[in-house]
C-alpha cells in the first residue's frame, strides 16, 4: 500500500490552482487502482457563481477529479524516470451518475480502477464518496499523448 503527499502528486498532474483536483493519494497499485483525496473548500473559485448563497460542487470538477487521479494511476503504471513532455487527456465518459450534491467542507475519496488498456487508450471504473455515500459514478476514457 503505497500513499503520496502533494509535493509527489505535482510530479505526476501538469494542474496546478486553481486546477488541481488532487489533494493526496492514500494507495495506490500500479495498473490496477488509486484512492485519492479531494478536500472540497468554501474558497474554491467556482462555488463564487455555483450557486451563490447555495454553493454546489459542479459534477463536472468531480468528473475532473476522478480523472486527475486515473492520470496518476496511469502515469505510475507506465514505470518511466520522467513525465516530462507527457500529458493525459480525457477523451469519454460513459454512465456518470450523479447521486448526491458536494458540498464545502466535504471530502470526495477518489476510487479508480483501471479495467483495461488498448492501443493507447486505458479505461478506469470511477466511484467518487463522500463518507460512506456514493455521490458520482462513471467509466472515463483517457489517452496519452507526448508533447
């Protein structure tokens, strides 16, 4: 069971504020899955216009969330001594669910597996909870490409 501090995540994500949607990795298994850590603030930018006097995680920063840790898991997985040059796209997302509103002060845990990995495309099952409650779902298709 492997963790990761930020200083070590910023060596894997390009994102830096306010993009980074990645606050620690608590495991991690190379090819097969990650658990990360997203510390949902009052101070993020867009809870200033989403919804004012009703702040709401958008599903799409959590979608983006769930991607920056398939990103790591990916990254980790390829066994290289540099990322340099490289960056990881998101290219699909198939059956996202929204079950439940992110809210300041919330905690998303990130879960990501990785179910396969074809010509250059890996496709990850992604569950991101709050708690014991499960607030989004999807299946998300990434490719990497150098730059």
């Amino acid at each position: 069971m492997n963790a990761m501090e930020i200083r070590e995540i910023l060596n894997y994500l390009p994102h830096r504020f306010p993009f980074l949607m990645i606050d620690r990795v608590l495991s991690y298994e190379p090819g097969k899955r990650i658990v990360a850590i997203k510390n949902v603030a009052i101070n993020e930018p867009y809870f200033q216009g989403h919804f004012p006097g009703n702040p709401v995680m958008p599903g799409v920063m959590i979608l983006e969330s769930l991607a920056q840790a398939a990103g790591i898991l990916s990254f980790l997985s390829l066994k290289r001594d540099s990322m340099q040059n490289l960056l990881y796209y998101f290219v699909g997302i198939d059956r996202a669910r929204f079950k439940k509103l992110v809210l300041p002060g919330d905690q998303l845990r990130l879960d990501v597996t990785m179910t396969r990995q074809m010509h250059g495309i890996a496709k990850f099952n992604a569950v991101a909870t709050v708690g014991d409650t499960v607030v989004t779902e999807a299946d998300l298709l990434c490719t990497l490409r150098e730059e």
